[in-house]
C-alpha cells in the first residue's frame, strides 16, 4: 500500500455519484457537501452531466466539493458512452481529470471480446501513466458464474494481482463475490494499493454494493490496515441505494456508510 507522510495523514472519503443512483450526479453532489464527505468520485455514466468536464466544474464550484477521482465508463451499460472506442475513453477520462484536479482514474479490466485492447492493455497503461500524473487504478473484479459454470469475462483476468498493474482499486462488494480475501488481497497489491471503493456483499453471485457493516467483508478491519500504513489514496463510498424508498431514507444510508469509514480510519 501507499505510505504517506509520517504521522498518518486523515485519509479522505468521498462519495461515488453512482452511490445516489437513480438520482442525478448532481445530487451526488448536493449530498456529498451536506453530510460531510471529502469530496466526489464521478462515475461517466449516461448522465449528460457525469460525461461534461465543465459541467462537473460548476457542481464543484458551487457545492465547494472536490471532485476526487473519475470512473471511466466502461461498464457493459456505458460501452457507447464517449464513443466506443476503450483507449479514447480512457484519453478522454484523464483530460477529465487533469482539468478537474482530480488525482485518480478508475478503470476496470477489458472484456474478453475487446481482443485488441486487452492486448495492449498492460502495456498501453503504463504509456499513459509516463505521461501524466494522475494514476490509473485498475480495480479488482470477479468471475461471472452461470449454471454452476465460471465464466471468464475479463482478459487479463478480474484478480489484480496476476498482473503488473502501477496502480490499483480495491472493491471490496467484489470480493465478496469472487470469494477472496480482501485482507490478503490488500497486503499483496502492496504498493499499487491507491485507491479503494468501500462497499460490502454477502458472498452472493451478485454485486451488491451494500452499505458497510451490513455484509460479511472485513470493511472495518481493512480500513483500519490501510489507515495503520500510511496510506494516501481515497477511500470511495460506492453503495447501492436504488432500494431507497425516499431522499430521507438514502441519506441515512449515505451518512451511515460515511460515519462508519471515519470511524474505522481514526489512528490512535
């Protein structure tokens, strides 16, 4: 894991816009201001806001709310966000960063069929981060599984830690569904370890992105390691909240997942 300076710095804790969803990106920020987070990870989504630079400015300006980190919109429902072209995509999400002042890109590993991106996947990463300080974290998935069969939908594959990535994202609602260690895995990314996405899950086939405490993954536990090493990146409240019956019954969740980062980030 990253270290910081000595004396272990407050490690900030920022809320995913996809945490407010179906809510708007701009809401996310609304809220993130009013209940206390640090600042915002944008998730590029179909939102017309999520994909504008200079929209986005604006909600930061006006809700005095840093925009953190930029998820780059390569889920299966964002393939035609920004084009369809992956590489352009990730081009398009560091200008977005650079301009924004955010210091993290999130990405996830190529798809199978994207034969020719995954290729050069490795490779292509760590060109573009010689050539620009934000860091391009590639986050940890998990095997699709259908009829009692695995199916491999990522090349290279959703464990992290087979390849030489420069730096990395921890999703903790992931491992829960891949069956992993999110300890284990913590300690083995290492150094790459910059950038974690606070969630938990049950250990169901599904991503559930529940609010923290309310699964089985060790969330106190690996917040309270990373906090211990020094560690200078973001943690990232990324939790469902479509089940929420109103905007009163979101917040609590959001301020129940915020009090229970801070309280497990706090170093003697």
């Amino acid at each position: 894991m990253s270290t910081g300076s000595a004396g272990n710095p407050k490690v900030r804790v920022a809320l995913s816009s996809a945490s407010v969803y179906p809510e708007s990106t701009a809401a996310a920020f609304e809220m993130a201001s009013r209940l206390g987070y640090d600042g915002v990870e944008v998730m590029v989504m179909n939102d017309t806001v999520s994909q504008d630079p200079e929209a986005l400015r604006r909600l930061s300006d006006h809700y005095s709310t840093p925009i953190l980190a930029i998820h780059a919109p390569c889920l299966l429902i964002t393939q035609r966000v920004w084009g369809t072209d992956p590489w352009a995509k990730l081009v398009r999400a560091r200008a977005a960063a650079e301009t924004l002042g955010a210091s993290t890109v999130v990405v996830h590993p190529p798809f199978r069929w994207q034969r020719d991106y995954a290729r050069d996947f490795i490779r292509g990463l760590h060109r573009m981060q010689d050539e620009t300080d934000i860091r391009f974290a590639v986050e940890n998935m998990y095997p699709w599984r259908a009829g009692g069969r695995e199916l491999a939908a990522y090349s290279p594959g959703w464990d992290i830690r087979d390849e030489d990535y420069p730096h990395t994202t921890l999703d903790l609602s992931h491992t829960a569904v891949s069956g992993v260690d999110a300890q284990r895995m913590a300690k083995d990314l290492g150094d790459s370890l910059t950038h974690i996405h606070l969630a938990d899950g049950s250990g169901s086939n599904r991503d559930e992105h529940l609010i923290p405490g309310r699964g089985n993954q060790p969330c106190g536990d690996l917040l309270e390691d990373v906090a211990g090493s020094g560690f200078d990146g973001v943690v990232v409240v990324e939790v469902s909240t479509r089940k929420a019956a109103n905007r009163t019954e979101r917040e609590r969740d959001l301020v129940e997942a915020l009090a229970f980062a801070r309280l497990h980030l706090e170093v003697p």
